[in-house]
C-alpha cells in the first residue's frame, strides 16, 4: 500500500473516532451546561479545533509507526496501544456525555492517560517523531483530566 494511503487512512480512522464522540456530546449538552464548571474552563467554541487538530496530529503520528511496516512485532503492539486509546478517547464521550456520568468519565480519562503515555513511549522506542507528535495530546488530555475531576468534585 502506498504511504500515502497510509496516511490518509491514518489521519481518517482518528478523525473519525472524533467524529463518533461528538454525537454524543452534541446529544447531551443540555445536561453540560448545567453542571458547574470550574473557572479556568476553556469556551466551547475551543474544543473542536483543538480536537481536530490533535486528531490530525495522532492520525500523522499513527502513520509513521504504521510505515515502518507491521510486520514487526514493536510497530504491531504500538498500533495495538494507540487503537486501543483511540477506542478509549471515544469511550470518554460515550461515558461522560452519552452516560451523563462525570464519575465513569473520570475513570475513563484517568485509563485512557496511562494508555496514551504507553502509546507515547511505545511509539518513541520506534520513531522519535512520532513519539514527540502525541505530546500535545497527553498534555490537552492532561488538562482535560483535571478539568473532569474537577467538575466532579463540584457536582
């Protein structure tokens, strides 16, 4: 398959997992907003062109471990890992928005962190690059991690 496709196909797959969650979040808003929201909460309009980009910048990091070539068995278990926290990263939307569960939404995001720093180190060991691509990632899903703690610890 040429690289390309693998890119293309890379950077889809992710945004589509952004895609999916956003269902659920724009299902369910009415219950956000009348949660209470800690001050240092970003405004709405902030989320969708952070997460496109990010999305965007884990779909090219996706792809340089996935041209290395899967026959390997570091690229295959690194692809694995980031699937899976792709999977998970939807799930939180699920949960929290979907769910209205702010509590399964911390457990979700707090799994999710640990499987993204394993992604981060995983894809590292095979491409600098793309290791140090996801850290924007860790860091936005960080601060969104303290941002759902805290807006459980207010509800």
């Amino acid at each position: 398959m040429p690289n390309i496709i693998k890119l293309l196909i890379s950077i889809i797959i992710c945004q589509l997992a952004g895609l999916s969650g956003s269902f659920f979040t724009r299902n369910s808003f009415g219950w956000y907003l009348e949660l209470n929201k800690p001050s240092y909460r970003p405004p709405d309009w902030l989320f969708a062109p952070v997460w496109i980009t990010l999305y965007l910048l884990m779909g090219i990091s996706a792809y340089l471990i996935w041209k290395k070539g899967p026959e390997h068995s570091e690229v295959r278990y690194a692809l694995a890992l980031f699937i899976f926290q792709l999977i998970l990263n939807a799930l939180w939307s699920v949960v929290f928005f979907g769910g209205q569960s702010v509590g399964g939404g911390l457990v979700v995001i707090i799994i999710l962190w640990v499987l993204i720093l394993m992604t981060i180190f995983s894809f590292y060991r095979i491409s600098s690059l793309a290791g140090t691509i996801m850290l924007p990632y860790i860091i936005w899903v960080s601060f969104a991690a303290l941002l759902n703690f805290t807006i459980w610890k207010l509800n």
